[in-house]
C-alpha cells in the first residue's frame, strides 16, 4: 500500500522556533505549513518550502484562525465569509513564499480549533472549502473521512485526500477527542506506531472506546510540535514500511 505522512511545520515566530522540522522533512512526505495567522512568518514559510523542496516533500498550506497566541487552538468567532477570505490570504502567502522557494502549494488542511469545526458544522466546512476553490479548484482539501469538511469539499469538486492521526484520540463519533480530556494525546512513539499500522490494515480509525469506524485512509498525521514528535514519526515510518507499506507524497 501506498501511504502518505504529514506533518504540521513552520510553526514558529522570528527567532523562536516549534519543533525541529529539519528532522521531521527527513522523515515526513507531506509538510502543512503554517501561514501566518496561528504561527509562521514569511521567512520561515520560504526556508520551510526551500528545505521540502530539496528533500522531495510536498508542501500544504495550513490555515488556521488569527490566533499566534492560542496557537491557533481557540475558536474566534467569525462569520462564513471572514472565514472562507482568511483561508484564501493564508492559502496566497504561503504560495507566494514557496514561489520564491522554487517550489508550489499542492494541497490545503486546516488548523486547530478551525478544523475541529469544519468537522461539526456545514458552514465553516462549507467557507473553507470555498475559500480553497477560489484560490485554485486542484488544490487537494485533506480532510478527516465522513465528516463535514469532506462532503463540503466534495460538494464543490474540490479532490480530498483522507487523514488519520498518529497520535490523537477518537471519539464515537469519528472526531477527535478533545484534547482537555484525559488520553486524547497518544505520546508514546511506539503505541502510536502499532495503532497506526493496525488501523491502516483494518481501514477503519479505532475508537476510545475500542470500537472501529470503517474509512478510507490515504495519509497520516504526526503533529510536529510535540516533544516525542520526531521519534513518533520515525517509529510510524518505519513501522509501516517493515510492513511493505511505501511512503511517498499523494500529491506532485
């Protein structure tokens, strides 16, 4: 099977720095950048594409709410249309640093708090997809399978690519367990590893509760700014590929 993974990067600010993303390009297929509003800044949107680009790694625009202090984990309140034109500005900021890179945007995925509700309600789902549409119709919207950000982006013929995460919690429901509550962050490298696998072999996410929800997967998440984020990544990576899986990009 063929498998993508990505990772959230380019999640610092000036000087300061999130995560080492230079290991993570090492090991990750796909990078969602940050675009300036929960993280990112110009500099680092070009050194991050610059880095994918020599390394083979496709890059995504990661939009999120204007939120650098809550890193993006807050709800702002925001009407469909503010939402739908600050995707399409994140969604431009970033392509125009990865021009100047030599490298272009090829996909889109949401931010925190932005696509927690893209998951919940049509209407945010509904302005992001938009927002991606308008900016340019073949850019792909990952999207957690079976999910409002997925029929929103289907709706308007928008390609999707399907995501799980390595190290996030499910609820009954699908969505991601919230992560004030207990167990929602898995941190273990190696628990993550072996979940991933399993849910990739069974196609379906496992449930908190120990059920399972049969999806199409077509990438998986490590998030880049925890402290165990390049050992998980590395563990998902290889424990993937002992198992035949290729890991390459879903998008050029």
């Amino acid at each position: 099977m063929r498998i993508d993974l990505n990772s959230d990067l380019g999640e610092g600010f000036g000087p300061w720095r999130m995560g080492d993303d230079a290991a993570m390009l090492d090991i990750v297929t796909s990078a969602n950048v940050a675009c300036g509003f929960h993280a990112g800044d110009p500099g680092i949107m070009v050194e991050t594409a610059r880095a994918a680009k020599a390394r083979g790694v496709a890059l995504g625009a990661h939009p999120g709410f204007h939120d650098r202090e809550g890193f993006g984990r807050r709800v702002i309140p925001q009407g469909p249309a503010e939402i739908e034109r600050a995707v399409a500005y994140q969604i431009g900021a970033l392509q125009g640093c990865a021009a100047l890179a030599g490298h272009r945007v090829s996909y889109v995925k949401a931010h925190g708090a932005l696509a927690n509700l893209a998951n919940v309600e049509d209407a945010v789902a509904a302005a992001i997809a938009r927002g991606v549409h308008a900016v340019d119709p073949g850019l792909i919207l990952m999207v957690m399978p079976g999910l409002p950000a997925e029929r929103a982006a289907l709706a308007l013929g928008l390609p999707v690519v399907r995501e799980i995460y390595a190290d996030r919690a499910y609820a009954e429901d699908g969505r991601l367990v919230p992560r004030s509550e207990p167990g929602a962050v898995i941190h273990e490298p190696q628990a993550a590893a072996a979940r991933v696998l399993r849910m990739l072999e069974a196609g379906a996410v496992e449930t908190c509760t120990g059920g399972r929800i049969p999806v199409a997967i077509e990438t998986v998440c490590v998030h880049g700014d925890s402290p165990a984020a390049v050992a998980m990544a590395r563990a998902v990576r290889a424990q993937l590929e002992a198992a035949g899986h290729t890991l390459a990009p879903f998008a050029a």
